[in-house]
C-alpha cells in the first residue's frame, strides 16, 4: 500500500462544503488534503436547484438562516461574480391558494429588509394585467404576483473553482479516492481509477461527505446523525421565458420553474429517503406533483416536453415531528473525540448557499486545535476563472464536440487540467451531454478527444461512453411518459446500439 505524507487536515468529500472547507484550510497555510470518492459536486451540490437564495418561507421560523444565506448571497457575487447570474422571480397567486397576496406583500415587506445584503432590489406587486404582460404563458386565471429577485450559480464550476483555489494555494486534490477506513491519525482511501488502496496521515479528519456523513462518521467509529429528504427536479432544454416562476403545488408548498443556464429546471420536491444517497431516483408521483403544479400555473407547458428528470438528497440535521419542507437548514460543526489523539469534525446540515460560512466555521475549530493563528480570507478573494473554450468557431478552427451546449473539442481537454478523470466528470465541467440531445450526438466525440488525451484503451474509452450514456438515460426513464416520444424513441436506439446498454425497457 502506498503512504502519502503526512497532512494537517484531510478533508472527505468535494461537495461545496468540502471544497470550500480545503479552500479554507490552504488560504490559512494548513497542509491540506482532499478526498472525493466520486468528483467534484457528485453529490447534492450537483443535484440542486442552484439558488443563492435566502429562502424567504423560512422567515417566520429561521429568521437567522434567512439573514445569513442573504449575507452569504452577496459574498459569493462577489467571490465569484462571472458564476452568478440574476433570477427576477414571480411568485403567482391564484384563487384558492394558501396565501393571498396582502399577507405575501406584508411577507415580503420583511424579505427585503433581509435581501438587501445581498444586493436584491425590493420587491413589487403586480395585478392581473401586469403579470400577464410580463409572462403571457402564465394561466389566465391569475390573480396578481410578487416580482422579486433571487441570484443562481453555476454549482458544478463554483464548486470546481473553490477546490482549484485550494490547490492554488498548495492543497491536493484527489478524486475518485473513496475513504474506506478512518483510524486513529490515518485514513485508507482507494483510488477507483488506478485501482489501488493508498493510506494519509492526519492532525484533523474532516467529514464533509454531506449525506453520506453518518458513514463517514461511522468508519471511524463515530456518530452522526441526519435527515434526508429527497428532492427531484424536471429538466427543460432550453428557456422559455426569462423570469422564474413561483407557484403553489397541490398541498400548498411552493415549487418553482427556474431559468438555469441554457435549461430550465422544475423543483423541487421534498421525500424522507431512507435509502443509500446513491440511490436517489425520482419517482413517477414526483413528476406528475411538479408537472400538475406546473400545467396550472403555465398551461401552455404541456406543450414543451422535459428532457430528464434527477434527484439529490438533503443532508438535513435531524428533526422529530416535522414535516420535510419544515425541517431547519441550519448546519452544526461536530467535534468528535472518538479518535484518540487525533481529530474528526463533522460538518453538516445547512444549504449550499451557506457552504463558505459552514467552511469557516469548521476551519476556525480546526486552527483552534493546531494552533494555528491566520484569519479567515475566503470571503475576500476571488475564485473565477476563465472559460476559455465556450467560444465561437471561426471556420478554420474546431468545431463544437457538442453542439447542444457549444463546448468545443479544447473544452474537453481542458476539463482534463481541471481534474476530470472520466467523461462523466468531462459532462460537470463541459455541460456536454446535458442539452437537447442529452449525449446522443456528442458523447461519442468527446469519448474519442477524452480517449486521446488520457491515453485511454478502446475498451475503456468504450465502458466510459457506456457510463455516461447509461446516466443520461437513467435521467429519462422516469419521464418516459411525458416526454417527446420521437426523442426517446432516438435516443433508446441510440443508446442500445452504440453502448450495447441493458435498458429498462
Ligand atoms: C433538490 C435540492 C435542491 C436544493 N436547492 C438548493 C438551492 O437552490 N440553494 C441552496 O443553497 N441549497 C440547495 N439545496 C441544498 C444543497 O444542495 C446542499 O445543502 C449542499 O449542496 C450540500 O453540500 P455538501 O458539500 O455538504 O454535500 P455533497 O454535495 O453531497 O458532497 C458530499 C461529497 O462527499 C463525497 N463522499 C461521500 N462519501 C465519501 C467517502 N467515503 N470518501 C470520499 N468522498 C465521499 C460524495 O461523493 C459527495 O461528493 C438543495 C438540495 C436538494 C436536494
């Protein structure tokens, strides 16, 4: 077994949090480590609605939580700034919902006091007439809206371009290293892609594996406790009207239709799940949930057909007696003392929108106990990086390697610099595959240049094709029924010919 050296803090999982925690560490001149059993943004970082937002429903509970992912909001426009992208929202109102709009108008009168933080103008109310005017696919049965402003993020780049700030500042970053053992002051971890077990030492373990954190815990003999609740997103290739829309679901929560990139997302449900994080498929009653909230307020939507469907799991700290949506978002950083003379922390809970803060925090109780001095500057420096690629071919130059999503043939070799090991982790960095076409006509081109430049065998080149198409359609199936069916039909064909797949017919 190879030994690395040794580190004053490994850190498990590269999700938002753990990047953000190495992030932290490095900036403050610890000799920091990085394990994800998967990629970067793998888990519910990757799966979220990409929201930068305070939550106003959380208000009249979390007033506290409203105020520091609104303060949060605003340091990561700042961080972060090319990332982040304004989301006007409108909150419908229709006859027989919860909440009327004098009670939402006083609500709001409260967000805005809260949302000045993060740069969000007051916000507005509007009649009938000017919804329609503003959105004329909006059903003609409603009675008037609430205008605000939300922020969204690029999760998988915002948490890419934490982890590469970390490396910027000496961390090392190893993904697809699963931890699979945690003793005292060392950890085992495996390399899937090499294949092989390796072991570091370590003054501070920190168990940022989000969901999957009570494993985590477990391996060294810990104990973490969470809630988990799955939420599932419908996903539209393209956007088909610039603000998002707020609107209430059958049993009064609130799901939304957000503009997201070059798609528009449909979310979010909100399901105890109590099987593996790995596990987490959306079921056939969440679409017809979203979908029937959805018809109601845009009718005209029945005629735009979804692309896939997808679902994340919160890691939500553990409440008795509640009902999911109402479980708090607040996050705790544990200090567990099961590890002898060394350290494990624990950090959990909490909202992606929160995860520097979490990281600050946890790297504060960290510096306590090394004794360490430096101040916290993540909120200072910036984390943007260039992209490059994701520009116009002149026509003697590349073509695009995926034309859903304009990324061209260097993006794909640039994902590789930025730690993508398989083409799955080209899809988070690119975009590739998660347009129209969701891989059917690009994944081939980018398994070739991803081939050649990883110095792939055919064989593998092949299994990797079949990994991503594999995930493509497991996107697909849930929304067979209410998706184009010429597409399925292409893509069903596609997919068994050229990966020679198992699908679930
Ligand atoms: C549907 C949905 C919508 C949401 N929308 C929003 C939103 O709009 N705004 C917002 O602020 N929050 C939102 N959230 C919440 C937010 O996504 C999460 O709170 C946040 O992303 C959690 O990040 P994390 O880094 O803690 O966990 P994760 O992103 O899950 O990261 C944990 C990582 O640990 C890795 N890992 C696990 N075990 C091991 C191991 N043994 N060895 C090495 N690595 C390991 C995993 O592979 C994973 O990458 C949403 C959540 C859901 C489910």
């Amino acid at each position: 077994m190879k030994v690395e050296e040794k580190y004053d803090v490994v850190v498990i999982g590269g999700g938002a949090t753990g990047a953000a925690v190495a992030r932290d560490c490095a900036m403050r001149g610890l000799k920091t480590l990085l394990l994800e059993k998967e990629d970067f943004a793998y888990g519910t970082t990757g799966r979220c609605s990409g929201l930068l937002h305070g939550g106003p429903r959380y208000l009249l509970t979390e007033p506290e939580i409203v105020e520091a992912s609104c303060k949060e909001s605003g340091v990561i426009q700042r961080i972060a700034s090319s990332l982040v992208f304004r989301v006007p929202f409108l909150l419908l109102v229709f006859k027989g919902d919860k909440y009327g709009i004098d009670l939402l108008d006083a609500y709001f009168r409260e967000y805005d006091r809260y949302s000045r933080a993060r740069g969000g103008r007051p916000h507005t109310v509007l009649g009938r007439r000017e919804v329609l005017e503003a959105n004329p696919l909006v059903s003609r049965e409603v009675e008037g809206a609430i205008g605000f402003d939300e922020f969204g993020v690029d999760v998988f780049r915002l948490t890419l371009l934490t982890a590469l700030s970390a490396e910027k500042h000496g961390a090392k970053l190893m993904t697809h290293c699963e931890v699979v053992d945690i003793g005292s002051s060392r950890v085992r971890f495996y390399d899937k892609v090499r294949g092989r077990l390796l072991e570091a030492r370590f003054e501070v373990a920190v168990n940022a594996a989000g969901p999957w954190a009570p494993q985590v815990a477990k391996l060294a003999g810990a104990r973490v406790e969470l809630r988990l609740t799955r939420g599932t997103h419908l996903i539209y290739p393209r956007q088909l009207f610039t603000t998002a829309i707020a609107m209430q679901a059958i049993d009064g929560r609130e799901v939304m239709l957000i503009p997201h990139q070059s798609s528009m997302l449909l979310g979010t449900t909100d399901e105890d799940h109590y099987a593996s994080p790995d596990e987490a498929y959306p079921t056939r009653d969440e679409v017809m949930y979203l979908l029937q909230a959805a018809y109601r307020a845009v009718p005209a939507l029945r005629e735009v057909k979804p692309v896939r469907a997808m679902a994340g799991v919160r890691p939500l700290l553990p409440e008795w007696g509640k009902r999911e949506e109402d479980v708090t978002r607040g996050f705790r950083v544990i200090d567990h003392e099961e590890l002898g003379e060394a350290s494990l922390i624990s950090v959990v809970g909490g909202k992606m929108v929160l995860h520097r803060l979490m990281a600050e925090e946890a790297t504060d109780l960290i510096c306590r106990k090394l004794g360490a001095r430096e101040k916290c500057r993540t909120h200072l420096e910036a984390i943007d990086g260039e992209l490059s690629w994701r520009a116009e071919p002149t026509p003697r130059s590349e073509s695009y390697c995926c034309e859903c999503e304009r990324v061209l043939a260097s993006g794909v070799k640039e994902a590789v610099r930025e730690h993508a090991r398989t083409l799955v982790d080209v899809r988070r960095r690119t975009r590739i595959g998660m347009g129209l076409c969701q891989g059917v006509s690009c994944s081939y081109k980018a398994a070739l240049t991803l081939a050649g430049e990883l110095k792939l065998s055919p064989r593998e080149a092949l299994r990797q094709l079949r990994e991503l198409l594999e995930e493509r359609w497991r996107g697909r199936w849930p929304i067979a029924e209410v998706s184009s069916h010429e597409l399925t039909e292409l893509a069903h064909g596609v997919y068994s010919c050229l990966a020679a797949l198992e699908v679930y017919a």
